[in-house]
C-alpha cells in the first residue's frame, strides 16, 4: 500500500515516463516552399494521446537558419502548449513557416518534441521528439 492510496489517488508518474505517450502526425501545406523568394507553408501537428490518463501537453517546433516560424526572419523556436488531452483524444496545432531570399535549394529538418507536464508547464514528466523535412525548390 502506497502513501497514495490512502487518499484515494494513484501515482501514474512511472507509468507515463516509461512508455511512449504520443502519436505525432505531420503535415505541410503546400509540401514544398520556394527557394529564394518569399514564401510560406503551414506545418499541422497532430498529437494523439496514447496514455491511459489525461496529461497536461505542449509542443516545441525548432528549425535551422535558412528557415523562421515569423515573417521576420528571427524565430527558430516556437511552443504551442494545448492544456489537458484525455485518453485517446486528438489535437492540432499550425505552425507557419517562412523562407525568405536567403533559404537556398534543399531540404531542411524540422524537429518537432511533444512533453508531458505535470502540475504546470515548467515541470516536465516526459519528451518525445521527431523530425519532419521540408524541401525548397
């Protein structure tokens, strides 16, 4: 018996750190920016809670220079927190993405880390991290 149990709740903290607690979905539109110029497209996140709880979740989008998440050029890294997903639900976030004169032919990587939180934002119970390509042509 747990000190847990005498209060009637559970600690599902080694249960949440030990499993992956995402599905992470992906998405560009348009798939492909243009080199050189102007230009822009929307990366859709889609996270889909796997665990058998409700956690608290944000994510966390980082590109490389050649690319920015804001017209001017100088954000590389964006969090997008989306409060509590229940078991199995689903959420979107948009995340636009910009390339200017100096985005040059090929591909970059984005990385994309979904957390886990507990009690607040700034405490973190588990990561999870992938990484998506878009191409300029």
């Amino acid at each position: 018996m747990g000190f847990f149990d005498l209060f009637g709740k559970k600690d599902v903290s080694k249960d949440l750190g030990r499993q992956m607690p995402y599905a992470i979905k992906t998405e560009l539109v348009p798939y492909k920016m243009k080199a050189n110029v102007r230009s822009s497209s929307s990366l859709r996140i889609s996270l889909k809670n796997q665990t058998g709880e409700p956690v608290v979740s944000s994510v966390v989008v980082e590109v490389p220079e050649r690319i920015s998440l804001d017209e001017t050029g100088f954000t590389k890294q964006k969090e997008v927190r989306l409060g509590t997903l229940a078991p199995d639900e689903e959420k979107d976030a948009i995340i636009g993405l910009f390339g200017d004169s100096g985005t040059d032919k090929g591909e970059y990587t984005l990385t994309i880390t979904a957390f886990v939180h507990y009690r607040d934002y700034a405490h973190v119970l588990n990561a999870m991290k992938k990484r998506t390509i878009v191409e300029a042509v």
